[in-house]
C-alpha cells in the first residue's frame, strides 16, 4: 500500500514507519517536527520512504498527499495530559480538527487506522476489565479530544481504532515521559524513585507491538473496519508499585519510595482486555521484561535532551 502517516516522526511514528518499509508499503510522513526530532534519518537512503515537512492541519498540505494514499495512519497528536493541559487551544486543533478535516478530505475507499488511548476508560475501581464496550469516561482533555475524534471517525466507513495501553520501549524520538520509560530511567540514572497511587493500575503495550499491530489492521482493513479494538497485553496490568518491583528485579539496587502526595492527571486505575484485537488476529508479543531489559540498554545512551512532550 501507499501509506500516509501524520506525526510519523513521533515516537511511535518512527517505529512504525521503519516496519511499514520493511513489509513492503510506500510511506510518506507530514510532520512539522515541532520537537526538533531528526527521528527519521535512518529511514532516507529507503527508496519507498518520502518525508514532507507540514502540518497535519493545513489543507494545502493534506490534498496531494491524500490523493497518492491507499491507507491513511494519523498520529499527529499532542500527546498526554501535560502537554494538553499546557496549550488546551493547540490540543483540540491537532487532536480533533486536524482529524475531522483529514476525514472530511480523503476517499470513503482510503483506510483510516486511528491510534487512541485507553486512558479515555477514565478511572475505575482497578479490578473490573474494561472491554471496548465498557463507556468512556474520559478525565483529562487529552482523553477527552481523542475519545470525540474516534467517535467521530468510526461513523465513517472504513476506519479501524486502536486504543493503546501506555506504550514503552526505545525509540529513535525517544520519549521519558511515558510510565515504564521513566521508571526505568530513574532506577538506571537516579537509583530511587517516589511513587504515588502505588496501587493504581494501567495496560502497557511494546512500542514495536504497536508497529506490528497497525501493520496488521492495514492487512486486515476490510474486516476489521467499523470497530474499536483495545491494544495492550493482558499480562501486563500491573499497579504502579508492581512494575516498580519488576524493573527492580532488572536494577537490585532500585530504590522505591512512597509518598502520600501526587495524582495523575488522568486518574488512571484499571485493567484492559484485548480479547477482541486477539480475536481479529493480533496479539502482542513483547513482555514487560523484554521491554525493561532494552530501555536499561538504551537509557546507558540518553545524555540530556528533550524526552517529553512537555
């Protein structure tokens, strides 16, 4: 397929846009690189792969592109309750308006895969699972502007949504503002991390499952359009305390401290099934272990930089 992502400079766009090259689409990213990333560099000597530097939310940059896409990735968001929180005008320009006008402008015959979060399940007791029938409850902006772009996008024909777990692992525009990528930056760099909400819980997904996953909804458009499908492992719904301990049996002299004072902006609490991804033919494979084991790697790597989105 020719294959359009937005924000394929991203985190997770320069991931995924190395595993559509290697199954074989034509990819074209529009990004403004509002971070500075060079996260695509690796990807040029590529004779498939084509960058425009752009923004998601100009139509002039849209139309032509749009016109040479089979299938259309949208990943240009800003991302997370802070950086939402820091520009709430931005946020629903990029996150909901850039998303509307891409709809508004494409095929009803082009593909829309549509990365959301499961964050928009808002809080729960942490013990009942969330399915994708379970309401949304969104808390944060953030949550909310990806919740209406998703409803929004599937009473459209031929639109697939994943609402991603936390994502971890390493990636050439590397984020540390993501749970998992912390924590295991400050048991590598720090040696002590303070917790609070130890106890409540959230799904996590590899950064290359994510790839995987998108790849495999472009494979599978036809019968997968029209639904929502959550993206996580169902293996790792783990407490904050928990993975704390996790990445502690990677790093033994990790210390964990507890503090009274804190929250999430989301209020994150809860566990996620992917049983309906699974049922559709994917089901990522990369454990919480793996995951931890390479960030130690990669965070030995990291020197001062811009890790986050805010």
């Amino acid at each position: 397929m020719r294959v359009l992502v937005t924000g394929g400079a991203g985190y997770i766009g320069s991931v995924l846009c190395e595993t559509l090259l290697a199954e074989g689409h034509e990819v074209t990213v529009l990004d403004n690189l509002m971070y500075g990333q060079q996260a695509l560099l690796h990807l040029c000597a590529h004779p498939a792969f084509e960058f425009v530097r752009g923004d998601a939310r100009d139509e002039a940059a849209l139309r032509p592109l749009l016109a040479k896409a089979d299938a259309l990735i949208p990943l240009a968001a800003i991302v997370g309750a802070p950086a939402c929180d820091a520009d709430p005008a931005l946020a629903r320009a990029v996150n909901l308006d850039a998303l509307l006008l891409l709809d508004k402008l494409r095929s009803p015959r082009q593909l829309v895969v549509f990365p959301t979060t499961n964050s928009g399940y808002g809080t729960r007791s942490g013990e009942v699972h969330c399915t994708e029938e379970t309401p949304l409850e969104p808390i944060s902006l953030y949550g909310r502007t990806k919740a209406d772009a998703e409803a929004a996008l599937l009473q459209r024909p031929n639109v697939v949504t994943l609402r991603l777990a936390t994502v971890f692992g390493v990636s050439p525009r590397m984020r540390l503002d993501l749970l998992v990528n912390d924590f295991v930056h400050k048991a590598v760099t720090d040696g002590y991390i303070v917790l609070f909400e130890k106890d409540f819980k959230r799904n996590f997904i590899h950064i290359r499952d994510v790839a995987d996953g998108m790849a495999h909804c472009l494979r599978n458009g036809e019968r997968m359009a029209g639904r929502c499908y959550n993206a996580g492992l169902d293996e790792a719904n783990l407490s904050k305390g928990e993975l704390a301990e996790k990445i502690r049996g990677h790093v033994p002299s990790f210390c964990i401290l507890q503090s009274a004072i804190g929250s999430d902006p989301d209020r994150r609490n809860y566990v996620v099934s992917s049983q309906r991804l699974r049922e559709a033919g994917f089901a990522a494979r990369r454990s919480l272990d793996d995951g931890i084991r390479e960030l130690i790697k990669g965070c030995r790597m990291l020197v001062r930089g811009p890790y986050a989105n805010a």
